[in-house]
C-alpha cells in the first residue's frame, strides 16, 4: 500500500509536487525550456522535504510519531 494511503499528509506535500512537475513540462515545450531542472526538480524537491520537516515535526511535537 502506497504511503500516501497511511499518510494524509503525504498527499499535501505530493499534490504541489505533481502540479511543479506538470509546470515543467509545459515549460519544456517552450523557450523557456532551461527552467526545467529548477522549476521540476529544485522546487519540487524542496516543497516534498519541507512538508515531511513540517508534518514530521508536528508529530513528534504531538507524540505520535
């Protein structure tokens, strides 16, 4: 079972990662095709660590990690 199943908060931080990665698609198709790797890659990754910094730290906050 994907995590996302056990985890709601996974798909919160999945969600805006999905939509940065069709962004770069979309990008890759016109001149502005050298933003792809940041827009796909560098921001995507950040916004999926910083919402399992997030949430990670509001369940050890709350004790149920």
């Amino acid at each position: 079972m994907p995590i996302g199943w056990k985890r709601w908060w996974a798909s919160y931080a999945a969600s805006p990662s999905t939509l940065l990665g069709g962004v770069g698609l979309v990008l890759a198709s016109t001149a502005a095709v050298s933003w792809v790797p940041i827009v796909s890659g560098l921001l995507s990754g950040a916004v999926l660590l910083s919402g399992a910094v997030i949430f990670g730290w509001r369940n050890v906050a709350a004790g149920t990690a």
